[in-house]
C-alpha cells in the first residue's frame, strides 16, 4: 500500500514533467522564428553592404548596424522587447547607409573639383589659344599695316626723292645757268660770248679764252637732251655783208669747238645775223663792243628744238 | 488590559513594517530605476540633431525622435521603466538617423551646388570660346 501510494504520488508528477517538457519543446520548435520585421532589416542591411560605393564607407556604423539586426534576429518571447530590438536594427542600418552616403558625397568632391579643374584648364587652354589666335591675327593686321605704312613711307620717300632729286636737278640746273652766266628767255637759256673771243675782223677763237666755252661743253655734257642753237652778231662798222659772213664765221667757229670737245653736231646749229639785232647803240665804243658777240640758245629740250 | 494592549500595539508594528517591507520589495520588482542615461542620451542625440538642422534636412526624423522621447517620459512617470528605456532607445536611433541623415542632405547639396557651378562653368567656356555646338 505504502509502494502503492508512493506510486500513485510519482505518477501524477511524472505526467506534469512530461506535460512541461512537452510544453517546453513546443516552445522550441515556435521559438525559432525571428521577430517581425528583423528580416526586412537583414535585407536593407544587405543591401547596404553589397553596394560597392557605400560598403566600405562608414564601416563603424554598419558593423553597430549588424550588430543590432543579429540581436534583432534573435528569438524573443517579450513581443515588446523584440520589436524595440527590431525598430533600432532598422534605424542602425538606415543611419549607417546615410552615413556611408555622406562620407561617399564628400569623397566624390574630389572628382568633381578635379572636373571642375579640368574644365577650368580647358577654359584657360582655349582663351589662351583665342589670345593667341587673337595676338596672331593682329599680329598679321599689324604686319599688313606696317607692310603698307612701310610702302607709303616707301612711296613718300621716293616721292621725297624724286621730289628732292628734280629740286636738286633744278638746283643743279640754276647753278649751272649761274655758272655760264646765261640768261633765261622765252627763247631758252641764251648765253651771250662777247666779242673777248675773237680778234678783230677775224673768226677763230682766241686761245686760252675760252673758259665760258668748256663751262657750256660740261653743261651740254651734263645735259645730252640739251640742243643749242647759236647765233653770231658783228657791230655795224663795216659792209652788211661783210658782217653778215663774219658773223656766220663766228658762230662756226663755236659750234666747230662744241663739236671739237664731243658735243654731237646733231644739237648744234649755226647762223649769222650780221649787224641785225644790235643790244646796244653802235654810236659808241662800249655799245659795239655789246653788239659783236655770239648768242648761245639753250634748248629746254630736244623736243622743244623740233 | 495594559499589558495586553502593549502586546496588541507591538504586534501591529511589526506587521506595518513587514507589510512595508513587502510593498518595497513588490515596488523594487515591478518599478526599476528611471532609465536617465538612455533619457539624458536621447536627449543628446536630439540635441545634436538640432544643431545639425536637422529640422531643415529631416524633420520627420525628428519629429518621430522627439515624440519616442515624451513617450518615454509619459512612461517614466507612469512607472513602466522598461517600456521607458526602449523607447528612449528608439529616441535616440531615431535622432541619429536624422543627423546622418541631415549629414547626407547637406554633402548632396553641396555636391550638387559643385556640379551645377561646374555646369555653368562649361557653358560659360563653350560660350566664352564661342563653339557651341
């Protein structure tokens, strides 16, 4: 009976053991299932440490992020508990993408300031090259302008020139005039030989008086376009045409010396005028003196001869 | 009678200081202290948030940040410690995911400010050199 009673005592306790066991493993097989939403967090988390650009960025918030998904992860029986576990897993990893966002904006800054540098010395090439292209065009402007300043300087210079070269000619010319001591006159230069050339009555030249011949042989030199017309006039004592041979004599004799010191007898002409076109009164000494004399015409030209 | 009485009174004593001591150790398991380190570190995270502008860059962050904390309060008061402490905790996650997320706000803006300058530096050059397209 003792046996008995003990028996009927162990029994009913053995039953509520199994009974808790039983309870205790259908816990178990319940209990593994992960507390809502810690799965979506494990998914985010993922996510966020599969994305080459943010995984290695802010790697002390995604490792406190793992943390909290894992404790999240874990079965827990306080519903309460379990999702405040859940609730800070899902923040932990939003704040840890942020971060790692942040960190990924501000290393990006260095690609887009070397962009921006990049782009700066582009700019800076092409307004430098614009400068240049600008420098050469004005460059060639300038040359062109210089060319030409340089060909109206030329030209002004050849005109100066010319222009100095016909004052000089002229210059050259008057003096030359001055030297033969001639005299302009609507027929040309006339040139007066007094009668110092010649002797008395006779046609050849005097010796050693014939300076103002060889100032016209160099001027006639000087000038080859030149062509002289000369004119021999006698006094009045004497017959007409005694004068009139003598003078033609005389005006001979010059154009014989011209010849004579290489002046082409093609410019020369000759003629007598006789006692015709006195320069002065034949009353007196003086005045005939004046009248027996040889005009030397200078031509303005050739030209102007024919 | 004396006696008796004196008897009577010591027992109530006794059985007002055992019955405090249950009630203290009743207190003692169902209220725990106040959470006021996760309190005071919710209230820093806010804080923080704020200083970051978090109230231009994620005011809903904030929002949610500053309702978990008078939340948490509400519970202190009302003795649920526990409850009290997670959401201080849910407090301050949710204040620091608006700073970073303030952070993040602020770095696009001025990467984007950087971009756009970089934009207009482009066309300011095509347009300076005079070969757009």
């Amino acid at each position: 009976m003792n046996t008995t009673r003990y028996g009927d005592v162990i029994a009913p306790k053995m039953l509520i053991g199994v009974a808790v066991a039983s309870i205790l493993l259908a816990a178990c097989t319940t209990a593994p299932v992960k507390p809502d939403g810690a799965a979506e967090a494990r998914v985010k988390l993922t996510q966020l440490q599969s994305d080459p650009n943010l995984a290695s960025r802010a790697a002390t918030a995604i490792k406190d992020a793992d943390a909290a998904v894992r404790a999240a992860e874990q079965p827990e029986a306080d519903k309460e508990l379990a999702a405040n576990r859940v609730y800070l897993a899902d923040r932990k990893v939003d704040t840890a993408r942020a971060l790692a966002e942040t960190r990924f904006a501000e290393d990006q800054r260095a690609v887009i300031t070397a962009q921006r540098d990049s782009a700066r010395l582009d700019a800076r090439t092409r307004e430098a090259d614009a400068a240049k292209g600008q420098v050469a065009t004005a460059q060639a402007e300038g040359a062109e302008q210089k060319m030409a300043a340089d060909q109206a300087r030329g030209e002004a210079n050849t005109a100066q020139l010319a222009a100095a070269s016909s004052q000089q000619q002229a210059a050259e010319l008057q003096r030359q005039v001055d030297v033969l001591q001639a005299k302009p006159t609507d027929r040309g230069l006339v040139l007066t030989l007094g009668d110092v050339l010649f002797t008395t009555g006779r046609a050849d030249l005097k010796p050693g008086a014939t300076d103002n011949l060889n100032k016209l042989v160099a001027f006639l030199d000087k000038y080859p376009d030149r062509s002289v017309t000369i004119q021999g006039f006698t006094d009045s004592v004497g017959s007409e045409d005694y004068n009139q041979g003598l003078s033609e004599r005389r005006a001979d004799s010059v154009k014989s010396y011209l010849a004579g010191h290489g002046i082409s007898s093609m410019r020369l002409s000759a003629s007598g005028k006789g006692r015709s076109d006195p320069v002065a009164d034949n009353g007196s000494a003086t005045g005939r003196q004046q009248n027996r004399r040889v005009e030397v015409i200078i031509g303005n030209s050739t030209a102007a001869l024919r | 009678m004396n006696a008796t009485s004196k008897a009577h009174r010591g027992s109530r004593v006794q059985m007002t200081l055992g019955f405090t001591g249950v009630l203290l150790l009743a207190a003692c398991a169902s209220a725990p202290p106040a959470p006021t380190a996760n309190l005071q570190a919710a209230q820093q995270a806010i804080a923080a948030a704020e200083r970051g502008e978090a109230a231009r860059y994620a005011p809903g962050e904030l929002s949610e940040s500053h309702t978990k904390l008078a939340s948490a309060e509400t519970a202190v008061s009302e003795k649920k410690m526990i409850v009290a402490e997670h959401l201080a905790d849910q407090s301050r996650a949710e204040a620091e995911l608006a700073s970073a997320r303030t952070s993040a706000a602020k770095a696009n803006a001025v990467n984007d400010e950087m971009k756009r300058t970089n934009g207009t530096l482009v066309d300011e050059m095509k347009r300076g050199s005079g070969d757009k397209p």
